[in-house]
C-alpha cells in the first residue's frame, strides 16, 4: 500500500514538510521521452557508474553500494545506504548486480533519512561487493561543471505528455541512469505516516520543461517510491555519491507531480539528501570497532577493539556479543563517541579512573547511546562522567536497565526514545533540557533532570520519580503529548512530597500521575494549560496520587478534568 508524506513545499523556501517518494512498488527513474515529435532529443546518454553499485532494497527502494572515502582500488565492501522512510528491515533482501543478499544488520541515523546496510549472503555470512561508490565529501556540489548522473529503478515512462513522465506500462526491474543539474541546498523536515518526523540536508534540483534554457540533456526526475537511489559526480575520474534520492514536489500549487496530471510548462522540484553533511556519520559507521574481548579491560588499549581505540568525534564505539559474564572497561581520559551502541548479553560497566570521561560529540545532528537486545538482555551502566558536546539521544529498545550513574554535564539535552528504562542516577548539570519521546526515564537523584530551571519535555513515555525523602526538582514539566509521572519511594519511605517548579501543557492530552507509598506530586509555580482545541480537555489521572497546584492554574480554551481516587 502506496504512503506518502505531507506534500507542501514552497518553491525556494522551506516549508512544514515535503512529499516522500514513499513506500510502494519500485518504479522509475524518470528521463524526459524519445518521442517523434523530439526524435534523438537526448544526444548521448550519461557517462556513469558500473550499474552495480545501485542495487534493489527490499521490495520497494534504491540503495547504493558505499565503501570509506581512504578504500583502495580493489577494495571489497560490505554496506549499502539508502533512506529510513522505505524499505525492509533487518533480513530483508538487497540486490546487487543481480544477487540476492540479506541485510545483516542496520545503522540508523538519529534524525536524518538515511541508514546503512551491512550485506549478508543468504544464510547469514559476511558477503562482499566489488562495485561501490565514496561519499562526495565537498560542499561545492551545486558549483561542478557538469550535472549529477542518477540511478535508480522503476517502470517504464510514459508518452502521454511530450515534456513529462505518467504512468505506463507494467512495473519492472529496469535500472535507469539520466541527468540532472543540482542548484541549491536546504533543509528539510518531513513527516510520514510511520509517525516519524525527519531532518535531512537536502540538494535541490528540478526537472524543468521540455523547452526550458536550463534542461540538460538526458534530464530526469525520480519517481514515486523509488527512494534511495544515487545521485553521483565525478571527481578525479571516479564516481562519488552527492546524494540519496528521498524527495520530489510538483511547482504547482503543492501538487506532487506524480500524484495527479503533469502540467505543461511547470517544472518538479527533486530533494535528494545531502551527502557531504553526514559524511562523518557515514564513516564513523563503516569503521566502528567493536569490543572483543570476553573480558573488561582498558578502553585505551587497541587490542581490546576490533578497528582501534574509539576515541573522535563521529566515532562509534560497540559492544555486541553473547558472553554471558559482567565485564568492566575503564576510560582513563577524555574519550570522545558520537555513537555507543550496546547489545550484549552481560552486563557491562564503563567506570573511570584519573579523571576519564566520555564526551558525546558530532558533526550535525544528535549523538547516539542505543541499547539493543537482539544477542541478550545485558545491563549497561555508565559510571564514568559524561559531558553533552552535542545533544544525545537515548534510544533504549531492551528490557536490561541502562543507567548514568555518573555526573551529565555540558551544554546540549537529553532525549528519552524508544521501550526501556533509562536510570539517570546522579545529580547532573547538562543545561539543554530534557525530553522524553518513548518509554521510561527513571531518575534517583536530586538535580538528576539537568540545570536549574530547565524544561524536562513530557511528549510520551513516563517520567519515573524514585526517592526515599521528599524532594525538590528546579525543574519546569512541559507536556504535549499523552504521558505520565509516576512518584514512589527508591527503597524506603512514605507519604513524601515529589515537587517541581511549574508545569504546561500544550494540546488535548492525557497526564497520567501515579504513585504508591504515599508519595504525591507538587507544582510549586505556576501551571498553565494552553493550546486546547475547542472543548478540549486535558485530563489529569490522579492514580494513588495527590496532586497540588500551589502556584495557580491559568486555563485557555477548554476543560481541565480530574479522575481517579486522589485530589
């Protein structure tokens, strides 16, 4: 079943979101037609890439093939990348030059549109491949001499018009090459029916009228559902990725072109994701090194990893395996990550000795801490310090608990995604707020929220309050989304007091508070409840908990209701 984006994308500005080429059945790289009336139009097709290094991406996507930039000639790689939005996940076929492969594994970006593959042959074991493309690492990709050449598979074009593609014939696995001139960049963000919402750098191009002054020959556009295609330049006298197809428009009146009937003399804007901005992501996840050993050991020694010591910016660091054991691996400095991912089946413990800490920072975007449990439920806990150079996300999808027990500070926030338990256990003093999307965030420690009179973002998920006296957060709750707070005793205690410093709402939502124990929640600032559709209400669920406005309540629109036992 074909689903799309929203579809509003003003010409040269960007707007709330763009169409996706979404997910379908493959179907085109689109070229402007041979037709009589324009016969031999085209001249001679594009020079390009082997036609292996795109491939097929499960049932209904592009991928390109894409080894490190430093890879020498001969060099056989084992990743593809394409978009998020479309596509199988982890076992899902990939096709390369006419071979099925599986992938093994997949490295997602924490708020862009794109994602890597790691290929396997069909029952499991590493595969290689021998055609594949470097990312195109310079910012000048809108000022070459030439156009971008761009791969992609689909259906046969149509001749119903003379200067644009419509739909005919029936679908195939063509893999198609044209042309098309990159003139600008932007960014954009894009909702989907998955419920996500992501944030690419984007190049733009158009597939401008047949008659046009800017039209190259062999032009063409990427058609629906046939994101993650390549969008190449030469450099050097070899091909390199510019782009990952992921966006088209129509110019008129926010009307995708492939959507309804092409108008003539209007020309589709192309918004393929920007390869040169995640060019440090993209190497950091081909040359992650993995903890190896089935023991702890020094962080600092190279031959306790995979690929070398994990310590730069962009960097991943993994622990993934079976052992069953607890381990301790000790930093002893500053040691910087953009992405630890964890999925072990022990416990790990990352501990620091003469003033070692880790440091999560980027190039663009968010760093990443993830928790996965596909090889066991291990816990991870983080005792060392950590500092917030870029913002974090915390996507924790295991049913082990991940806990920082070690002091947060730095300038960026914290966000809470995905099912499982987060510990924050220390008094911490990152100042970019914090906020949860999914799941638990569990805190055990006064200050354990970040800086005074920072926002902690309730946009799904439970905030967990664990404490055995009553305590004070200086923090300020803001709820846009259905949530709960939930207040109880760390080990002992009874009927205690869990204050924070103000609270909003925003929207027609469920707050959920809960508590047991005698434990109760207090705002001592003002609460304020906005954004309300007509008649709306926002429902506090007083589950075992009193809860007291010291501050007032301000109301817009609306209805504030109260349900359950306590007041």
């Amino acid at each position: 079943m074909a689903r799309y984006g929203l579809s509003f994308w003003a010409a040269g500005v960007l707007a709330a979101a763009v169409g996706l080429l979404a997910a379908a059945p493959a179907r085109a790289l689109v070229e402007h037609p041979n037709t009589p009336e324009y016969p031999d139009s085209e001249g001679t097709p594009p020079d390009k890439p082997p036609d292996a290094v795109v491939g097929r991406w499960s049932y209904n996507a592009s991928a390109v093939a894409i080894a490190p930039n430093d890879a020498p000639p001969g060099y056989q790689t084992q990743y593809f990348i394409t978009t998020r939005h479309q596509g199988g996940g982890m076992g899902a076929t990939v096709n390369f030059g006419g071979t099925d492969y599986l992938a093994g594994d997949l490295f997602v970006h924490p708020t862009a549109d794109l994602r890597i593959g790691l290929v396997t042959d069909l029952s499991g074991q590493p595969a290689y491949l021998g055609n594949w493309a470097a990312c195109y690492t310079a910012t000048d990709e809108t000022s070459q001499g030439s156009p971008a050449v761009i791969g992609g598979f689909g259906k046969s074009r149509g001749t119903a018009y003379p200067n644009y593609y419509t739909w005919a014939g029936s679908d195939n696995l063509t893999l198609r090459w044209g042309r098309n001139a990159l003139v600008t960049s932007d960014r954009v963000a894009a909702n989907t029916w998955f419920g996500e919402t992501y944030t690419s750098d984007v190049l733009i191009a158009y597939f401008d009228d047949y008659t046009s002054a800017g039209r190259v020959a062999y032009e063409a556009a990427v058609a629906e559902y046939d994101s993650g295609g390549g969008w190449f330049l030469p450099v050097g006298g070899e091909w390199k990725l510019a782009a990952v197809s992921a966006y088209a428009e129509h110019a008129a009146a926010g009307q995708s072109w492939f959507k309804g009937n092409p108008l003539p003399g209007e020309g589709d804007a192309l918004a393929p994701i920007r390869i040169s901005s995640y060019a440090n992501w993209i190497d950091g996840v081909l040359k992650r090194s993995t903890w190896n050993l089935p023991a702890g050991g020094l962080w600092a020694d190279a031959g306790n990893w995979s690929a070398g010591v994990p310590n730069a910016k962009d960097g991943w660091a993994v622990f993934s395996d079976s052992v069953a054991g607890a381990r301790t691996v000790t930093v002893g400095a500053n040691t910087k990550l953009g992405t630890l991912r964890f999925d072990a089946a022990g416990d790990v413990v990352i501990a620091a000795t003469g003033g070692g800490n880790l440091e999560f920072t980027v190039t663009i975007d968010s760093a990443v801490l993830e928790v996965f449990a596909r090889q066991g439920s291990g816990a991870l806990t983080i005792s060392a310090p950590v500092k917030l150079s870029s913002p974090l996300l915390v996507n924790h999808n295991s049913g082990g608990l991940l806990t920082i027990s070690g002091a947060i500070s730095g300038a960026r926030s914290l966000t809470k995604s995905g099912s499982g338990t987060l510990v924050l256990a220390s008094a911490n003093s990152y100042s970019g707020g914090t906020r949860i999307n999914q799941g638990t965030l569990r805190v055990t420690a006064a200050g354990a929220l970040g800086f005074i009179g920072t926002t902690v973002a309730l946009a799904g998920g439970t905030l967990d309050v664990r404490s055995d006296t009553s305590v004070t957060y200086a923090n300020n709750l803001r709820a846009s989304a259905s949530s709960g707070i939930n207040v109880d005793r760390a080990s002992s205690g009874s009927n205690r007091t869990v204050t924070f410093s103000a609270l909003t709402t925003e929207g027609e939502l469920t707050l959920t508070i809960t508590g047991a124990n005698g434990y109760g929640l207090a705002v001592s600032g003002a609460t304020s409840i906005t954004n309300l559709p007509t008649a709306g209400t926002l429902t506090v669920n007083t589950a075992g908990a009193d809860v007291k406005f010291s501050g007032g309540v301000t109301l817009g629109v609306g209805t504030l209701a109260k349900t359950g036992p306590k007041t």
